[in-house]
C-alpha cells in the first residue's frame, strides 16, 4: 500500500471488505455437509427424465445381443478387435474412433449451446444412477421429512434393518453395473460361466470390484457433490452456455416480490408477485440450489422445479411457467434469435454431420483385407549376376475377414518385371498380420531413371466367392544413372 | 500476537497481513482429508511391502544398507522374470528348430517367420560389421543379397561358410606374368564383365596362365556342376558377371588382383579376404552353436531371395 493513501481511505478500504466478510457469511455453497433428501414429484420433466434415462437399459441389456453366433458388440481388447454387429474393427481403423468421440464432444456442445446441461439434467450416469439410488432410498426409508428423522434417530434393531437394506441394494446395483460394464469387454455368456466360479481374470475382478465401490460411493455417498466438485464436464459447459440458451428459469419480473398466500388476500388486492415462496423447487432440487437465485454451477438443469413450480400455480390457480425453459435474452425483453438463425448451431451441425458422414464412410468402406508394403533399405537395390537389378519387399497383409484367406500377391508396373517370392499364395491368418517377402527384378536396360513406380494388389476370394482386392503404391528404385 | 488482533473471538489463527487479510482456522473438507490420509497409509503400507529407506548403516563392508520390504521385490528379479517369460515364448519354436533340418524350416511358413525375426540380431551381433546389416556388403566384403555365391548359395555350402569360414587364395601374378599378359587379362576380364564373349588369344592366354584351374572353363568360377544343383568351386570370382569381388571393380581393380593375389603371405598390398570359422568349439565364448548355425544360414539364404 502506498504511503499516499490517507488513513481514512485505509479506514474506507478496511470497511469494505469487511463487507465482503459479511457478504461471505450470507454464501451458501453446499459442500456436502448435509444430505440433500429431494422430493420426488410427478410432473412432465419428470417422465421425460424416465424416458432419457431408460437409455441405459442398454448398457445392462446390449451385451446379450446376438449378431451372426457371436455377441453383436464386442470390444475385444486383449485380441486387439472390435466386434460391432458383423464388422470388426481393427487398431489399424481407429481414425474412426476419433470421429466418433468427435462426434459425442460436438454433441454435447450443441445441446449445450441449444438447451443447458441436457446431459447432465438427463442423460449423465451421475444423475440417473442418484436417481435410482434415491429411489431406493425412498421406497424404504419414506419421504424426505421421515428420511431426516431416520437419520437423526438414534440406531435401533428397525433402522439397521432398512439401512443395511438400502446399502446392499445399492452395492448389488453397483455390482450389475460393473459386471454389464465388463460384459461389453469380455464377452456376456463366457463372464456369466467364469466369474462366479472364479475362471475370469483378475482384470475383470478388478474391474467389476472397482466399478462396484465407485458406483455405490458415487451415487450413494457423494451424489451431488460429484457434480459440484469432481466432474470437469460440469465445469465446461457451464462455460458453453450463452444469452440464447434455453435453461431451466426463474421469471423474477412476474415472481418477485415473493410473499405467502395470506388468508384474506385476493388476487385484486394482492402486493406480490406471482412466487408464493413455498420452497417447493428447493425441495425437488437433487443438487439442492435454489433456481431463484438465478444461474449457478450447481443446477444440472434437469427441469424438476420446473414440475414443481407448475404443480403449485395450479394449485394456487396462477399461470405456469414462473420456473420455464427460456432464454436469458427472452428474460430481460431481449430479442431472442431463431434457433437456425444462429450461426452457432450452423457450425456445429456442420461439424456433426462431417464426423458422422467420417464414420459411416469408413464402416461401409471397411476392406476385409489391407496390404501395406515396406521396401528394404539396406540395401536399396542388389545388382544380380545376369545384370538385373533387384528390390526387396516386406508385404503385410492384414486380414479383417472372420476367415483365414489365401491371398495372391502381384506387381504392376509400366515396364517388363520379374517378381520372386510371390508365386505360392500367403495364407493369412484372420484378424492378424501375416508378413511376406518379394522381390522384384528388373532388368538394367529397362530401367528409365532412378525408379519405377510400382502398385503391389493382394487379392483373395472370400469363402462366399466375392473377389476382393486391395493396392498399394510403392517404388523400385535402380543406380543412379 | 493474540492481544493485537484486531477480530477476536473469530477463528483465526492469529496471523494477519495488510490489516485486515487473515488466515482462518477452518478444516479441509472431509473427503480431502481422507484421501490425505489413505495416501500416508498407502505410503507406509508400501515402505513395508517393498524397498524404501536408503543409506541406513548395517552392512559388513561399510557399505549403506537399506530396507528390503517384505515381498523381496528388485528390479533386476522383475527384469529376470519378464527374460524367462520370452525364453518361455521362444522354446517351442526353438525346440522344433533344433529338431528339422535348415531344409524344413525353410519349408514352414511359421518357423520360417520366426528365424527370421529372431536371426535378425544374431545376423546384427555377428554377420553385419562385415556384410552390413541388411547383407547390403561393403568395399572388399560380399553382398548377401544377390545371388552372387561363390562358394555356392545352398542351404548347405552357406552352414559350411558359416562354420569353417573361408579364405580365397589367389597367386600373386607380378613375377610370374608380364606387363602386356597383366594388361591383356585385365581387359580380357572387363570385357567379360560388360557380356562380352573374350577373344580367342584372351582365352588362350586365361588357359595357358591357368587362370582356368580356379575361375574354370567358362570364367564362371564353376568348376563343376554337381548333380542336385550344387555346384563345385574354390571360391574363385565369377569373371562372367558385372559384380566384382573387389572394390571398385573395373580394369584397374582387376589389375591389382591379378598382380598381388588374394591372402598371399608376405605379398605387399595383396588381397584380404578372409571369413573366420564360426563355429562353436566346445564352450568358447563368443561362437555361435549349431541351432545358431542353422537359423543363420535360413537368415542369410533369404536374404536376396534364396538361389
């Protein structure tokens, strides 16, 4: 601090932040001192959270999808192949993997963009295992108001009954988590004959156990502190979001000033506004925020105060829609742009549609074979006795067909050649790479220039007759002349 | 400092800067100090489990001694395990090696896959400072990859070169020719070397010196052919083809050959072209064993594609 300052601007300066101290006092951040025990309302958001949710009864269910005798999705890691529905994918095909993350990224910014934390509020695993867990928690220990009681009473024989209940519930729900996670890796039927018997690896234990423990301590101890405080991608799009994206709400100008219903009060001499202040969208929240107090890192915008603020109005007989989807933009008066008029959602579709076109050109493009060819270079060329000039090839031969295959080798080029070592087909193994050796001979007096081009085709017949083929560029280089 | 602060009462902890900015007394959250104490423990459970403390005194020699932990964990035992665990991968291959013939190997795709991937070093540690690492040759040293075999290129005569080794002899002509004969079968050999066909007084003088009795009747350096392919030589340069045994080739190269010879003792500026024996003799260090031998000689028959 400078010398110049006066004493009573120190005095000024000290003042102020002792408002600020003051103002900290006021802060409510939920760090997760308190259980947050939600009410579970009916309502429209609600059952459109259902049916999101419903999503995930693949994840349990896909792993028992059958697809020409073998599991129709498969992620086969130690064997290095991909099964999905009769194409297997290679390490060799994972530029596809980064279109598809692309793709998944660049959707999750659009609808951010377009409508908030719709993944969050919807779709997140976070969210919909808290739910079910919440649930559970329901059906057993009762509403939230008996829940608080529960928890404060002092430990009987009943309450260790019903909690020791739940918490088992909820470990068994993490247990068939885990198990259907790594069904998607190991294979469905061969995990249902190994696992309880103990024949399956220690990965697998390892990871169902670590998926066990993470689910039950994820959903059923941390809940929304995970939101708040562990997920980055809370963080980031909270970032995402812009004057014209559709969030959950409060319409402060119709809402405030909040006030009880009083007995004698009209809806001609009320001085309120339309909020009658019941609390009943803090009582919904899962993340326990009030939606009041505007905008924050703490609402997953999943829509439920939405149903509970609507339930009430009805009941009161005021409009609904004091807590709606809307805009900031359509908030404070402003113009709110169409949806296609803004640029943002151009781009971003743009960039969705390049990534999935990626995609499907490269499943419906996928070869059953691919010859990748590697010229020796020490050394670059031999001179042979009859004059002739020759290059060494290392031919590989990837093989993506479900069947070994015999595969033909040949070489074209603009001038007469002589191929060794490519007479007998190479039998290549499925799903593997099979390694060869040809050598190319030509003679000095047709050699033009340094080199040559060369196009190496390795072509098989698939065990239903189909011809395949596949080329590869390469060189054939001579002295210098 | 206690009786100066100016916010007593409050849970601070005393220390205050700028008059007002003060540090508070509150707990880090539950689940930070958790993980903080699950790491003291992982990290107390792991000095028990494997090494940890260093330069603690104990040893006889006066040497620092240190914590073993109680697994016996070490790095070069991990090293060991991951050696017998490839030695374990290799012995299938290499007990079926040990038993078939070069012939056979070299007739199995499998087996024929894997001595070359692993002849790949032996070849690096024994063949190449002379050959070069892809049999490619350097000045005065054969390239492997052609099919230019001077001893022959069977499967057979190469596990013979391999094991015995080889040493060309060639006389030193100075003293036994004259000026105009050195000349005339330096020319004679280039032109054989471009495909000329020679003259008759060439060949009559590659005869009458007997260059014939190593390079043969036809200057190919066959002295006979064998039935079953193999060809009979003493490792004389085949003067019918454009590869030249010595470096750079052309009329002068072969002038000096044809005057000082090929490993003439005592002849200045004669020749070198000495291959050493290979071959283990009982335990000497540093040799290779037959399955060695063997897999070496599939190796350097693959090389140019074999004959």
């Amino acid at each position: 601090m400078s010398e110049t300052v006066s004493a009573a601007e120190r005095g000024g300066q000290a003042g102020s932040m002792d408002e600020i101290y003051a103002e900290a006092e006021q802060w409510h951040v939920n760090t997760g001192n308190e259980t947050i025990h939600a009410k579970r309302i009916p309502g429209r958001w609600r059952r459109i959270k259902w049916i999101a949710a419903s999503v995930w009864v693949i994840f349990f269910l896909g792993p028992y999808l059958r697809w020409d005798g073998g599991q129709a999705v498969l992620f086969d890691i130690p064997n290095r192949q991909y099964h999905l529905f009769g194409v297997t994918v290679l390490p060799q095909d994972f530029w596809m993997l980064s279109l598809l993350l692309l793709f998944f990224a660049i959707l999750l910014a659009v609808a951010t963009a377009l409508a908030g934390r719709v993944y969050c509020g919807y779709f997140c695993f976070q969210t919909v295992w808290t739910d079910i867990f919440t649930l559970i928690e329901e059906k057993l220990e009762g509403h939230p108001a008996q829940r608080r009681r529960l928890d404060a009473a002092p430990l009987s024989a009943a309450k260790l009954r019903t909690k020791a209940i739940k918490h088992l519930s909820w470990i068994a729900i993490g247990f068939a988590t885990g198990f259907s996670f790594v069904a998607w890796f190991y294979g469905a039927g061969k995990l249902w004959q190994d696992f309880f018997v103990g024949n399956a690896n220690a990965a697998v234990y390892a990871s169902v156990a670590l998926f066990t423990v993470g689910t039950y301590v994820l959903a059923g101890w941390l809940r929304e502190q995970t939101c708040f405080w562990l997920c980055p991608y809370a963080r980031i799009q909270g970032v995402m979001l812009d004057r014209t994206t559709v969030v959950p709400t409060y319409d402060e100008g119709r809402g405030e000033p909040r006030g009880r219903m009083k007995k004698d009060e009209t809806e001609d001499n009320r001085v309120t506004g339309d909020c009658v202040d019941c609390n009943q969208c803090v009582a919904v929240c899962p993340t326990g925020v009030d939606i009041r107090k505007g905008q924050q890192e703490g609402c997953i915008m999943c829509g439920l105060c939405i149903d509970a603020c609507d339930a009430v109005m009805d009941k009161v007989g005021r409009p609904r829609g004091l807590i709606r989807y809307a805009s900031l933009d359509e908030m404070e008066g402003r113009h709110a742009p169409a949806m296609l008029a803004r640029p943002r959602v151009w781009v971003y579709s743009a960039i969705l549609v390049i990534a999935l076109a990626g995609i499907f050109y490269g499943l419906s493009s996928l070869a059953p074979i691919d010859l990748k060819v590697l010229h020796e270079r020490a050394p670059l060329f031999v001179q042979l006795s009859d004059g002739s000039i020759q290059n060494k090839y290392t031919v590989k031969l990837l093989n993506k067909a479900n069947d070994d295959l015999k595969v033909r080798i040949s070489v074209r080029a603009d001038v007469p050649i002589t191929v060794v070592g490519a007479d007998k087909p190479i039998q290549a193994k499925h799903g593997d790479v099979t390694p060869g050796i040809v050598f190319v001979k030509i003679h000095r007096k047709d050699l033009v220039g340094d080199s040559v081009p060369l196009t190496f085709v390795a072509s098989a017949t698939l065990p239903n007759g189909t011809e395949i083929e596949a080329p590869r560029e390469s060189a054939f280089f001579g002295p210098r002349q | 400092m206690a009786e100066n602060n100016p916010f007593p009462g409050e849970n601070n902890t005393g220390h205050f800067w700028d008059d007002n900015l003060r540090e508070l007394k509150n707990p880090p959250p539950r689940w930070w100090m958790i993980a903080f104490w699950a790491s003291v423990a992982w990290w107390v459970l792991y000095s028990i489990l494997y090494p940890t403390w260093p330069a603690l005194p104990g040893k006889s020699d006066g040497e620092n001694d240190f914590t073993r932990g109680i697994l016996g964990w070490t790095s070069i035992k991990e090293y060991k395990q991951g050696v017998e665990q490839v030695q374990l991968v290799r012995a299938k291959y290499d007990e079926q090696i040990a038993s078939m013939t070069a012939e056979e190997v070299l007739a199995d795709p499998g087996l024929l896959q894997y001595t070359l991937a692993s002849s790949k070093v032996l070849f690096g540690d024994y063949c190449a400072a002379c050959h070069g690492s892809g049999g490619q040759g350097n000045p005065g040293y054969p390239v492997l990859a052609d099919d230019d075999w001077l001893y022959g290129g069977s499967l057979s005569r190469i596990t013979e070169s391999i094991t015995n080794g080889r040493k060309g002899l060639m006389n030193a002509h100075a003293t036994i020719l004259t000026e105009p004969e050195v000349d005339a079968l330096a020319n004679f050999v280039v032109e054989m070397s471009e495909g000329g066909q020679g003259s008759a007084e060439a060949w009559q003088l590659y005869n009458d010196k007997g260059c014939v009795a190593c390079h043969g009747a036809k200057g190919d350096g066959v002295l006979a052919e064998l039935p079953g392919g193999e060809i009979l030589t003493v490792g004389a340069a085949n003067l019918t083809d454009g590869i030249w045994r010595f470096q750079p080739g052309g009329y002068e190269s072969a002038k000096h050959t044809i005057l000082y010879g090929v490993n003439q003792p005592d002849v200045e500026g004669t020749r070198d072209a000495v291959m050493p024996a290979f071959a283990q003799v009982g335990q000497l260090e540093g040799k290779l064993s037959p399955q060695q031998i063997k897999m070496l000689t599939v190796y350097v028959h693959q090389l140019g594609g074999g004959q």
